[in-house]
C-alpha cells in the first residue's frame, strides 16, 4: 500500500469513527439531558426511576443492535455503490430485527413490573409505565438503524450527522413538551415519538437517494409486530392487571413462534437446532 492508498484510507475511517461518535455522544447527551429536565420539572427521584427504565428499556435491543453493527454494517459496505443490494440487506436486518426484538419487547411489557422488582426493587415500580414505553420506542430503533446505516455505508457521514442532530433537536423539544404536559411517562412518549421522526425523516430521504422501499414480508412483519406490542400496551390502561397480563402472555408465545417460523425457512435446514425443528415439525 502506498501512503496516498493509505491515507485515503485512513481519511475514510476518520470520517466514519467521528460520524458513529457524534452520534454515540448525542444518544447519552439527550439522556443526560432528559434526566435533567426530570429533575428541574418533577424532582430527584424521577430521574432514579428513567434511569432504571431506561436501563432495561434497551437491554434486549441494545444486545440486537450491537450485533447489527457488528455484522451488518461490513456486508452493507461491500455493497455501497448498489443500491439493490443495499436495499435487500437494509429489508433482511431489520426483518431479524424485528423477528429476535418484538417477542422480548412484548415479554418486557408484559411482565414490566416482575422486571423491575427482580433487577432492582418494588420502590422503582412507578417506572413500570415508562418502561412500557421506552420499549414502543426501542421497536422503532430496530427499524430505524438499519435505514441509518446506509448512510455511513455510502459515505454520506455530513447527512448522517444532518440526521442525528435533527433526531436530538425533535427529542429534546418533546422531551420538555411531554414531561411538563405527562409527568413521568411523557419521557418514554418523547422517546417513542422522537424515534417515530426519525424513521419517517430518513425514509424520506433514503427514498430518492437510492430507491429505498420495505418488502412486502417486512411491510407485513413490521405492522403484525407493532400491532401487536400496542394492543398489549394498551391493554394495561383499558382491562384489569390480570386479565392485560394472561392476553400479553399469549400474545409474547404467538410471537415467539412466528419468530421461529419464519427464521427456520430463512436459514438452510442443517442450520436449525434439532430442538427447534421438532417444536416446529419440520422435517
């Protein structure tokens, strides 16, 4: 290599690792932020309660996403410069996505308060709203990232940047907005509202740079899983704890099995633990 192949590649992660690090400063800074208007609006202990939300909140998907950025931003790389193939692969990681995080999403909101007691104790249980919907928002995450990452994968750093920073600016004016009007759930609603933008605004800007569109299994996916978390959200603010606990119960099973099927018939048979193809039949 010579040092102008090298410097061109170094310039290149330079670019890339203070793209992904703007972005990784924001996340924590609107957090902190947040954490700070809870504090100046509702009083200390509110923001002891956001933080334990927040925490398991994004247990599950942050373990999701970081595999995505692990796995998935290589192969995107590969493809930059096609934009079919960046589609597929942006439609098949946010399809696993949604198929490994929507079963845990509707577990968490479901089973909110037991999952408060046994990470921290029954003092935090008023924080079992918020979680409810931080983990509406940590689904639109799954979505989302994918999307952002072709982004960076194309070089376009500036837009990717241009994104975030409008994603933080959107997050703090809801985040004071709906704590003043909410109390403390109107931190999780600014946080699934913020998300909900975010998607929309890279949608529309991934669609005319290179002919971004969802498959119609995702499109199908996306609505079965969303429907699904909302009605189970839902349920907790229109029947009785027990009966809103049993229905979650069955709707988190239908989904581990919708999960599984569809995953089987992505992977090749020899792939499949045996365990799996048994509980599925598959022969």
């Amino acid at each position: 290599m010579t040092f102008a192949d090298g410097r061109r590649e170094v310039a290149s992660l330079l670019k890339l690792g203070m793209a992904l690090m703007a972005s990784g400063l924001m996340t924590l800074g609107m957090a902190y932020l947040v954490r700070l208007l809870l504090l100046r609006i509702i009083g200390f202990e509110a923001t002891g309660y956001y933080q334990s939300a927040w925490t398991l909140g994004g247990l599950y998907a942050g373990f999701i996403l970081e595999a995505m950025g692990s796995d998935y931003y290589p192969r995107l790389t590969a493809h930059a410069e096609d934009d079919r193939a960046c589609n597929l692969l942006a439609n098949e990681q946010t399809l696993v996505g949604l198929l490994l995080a929507g079963p845990g999403v509707l577990a968490t909101i479901t089973t909110a308060p037991i999952v408060i007691k046994v990470f921290y104790s029954a003092q935090f249980l008023a924080a079992d709203g918020l979680l409810r919907w931080i983990c509406l928002g940590t689904t639109l995450q799954v979505i989302t990232w994918p999307m952002s990452y072709i982004l960076i994968a194309k070089g376009k750093q500036g837009l990717f940047f241009g994104t975030e920073l409008a994603w933080g600016a959107v997050s703090l004016v809801l985040s004071w907005f709906c704590i003043k009007s909410f109390g403390l759930p109107g931190a999780g609603i600014a946080f699934m509202g913020s998300y909900l933008f975010y998607g929309i605004m890279l949608h529309a800007i991934l669609k005319p740079l290179m002919g971004f569109r969802w498959t119609r299994l995702n499109l199908l996916t996306g609505l079965l899983f969303l429907g699904a978390i909302t009605a189970v959200f839902a349920m907790f603010y229109a029947l009785p704890y027990v009966v809103a606990t049993w229905l979650g119960a069955g709707a988190t099973a239908a989904s581990v099995f919708y999960s599984l099927y569809v995953l089987t018939h992505l992977l090749p048979r020899e792939r499949i633990p045996i365990q799996i193809r048994r509980l599925l039949k598959m022969r």
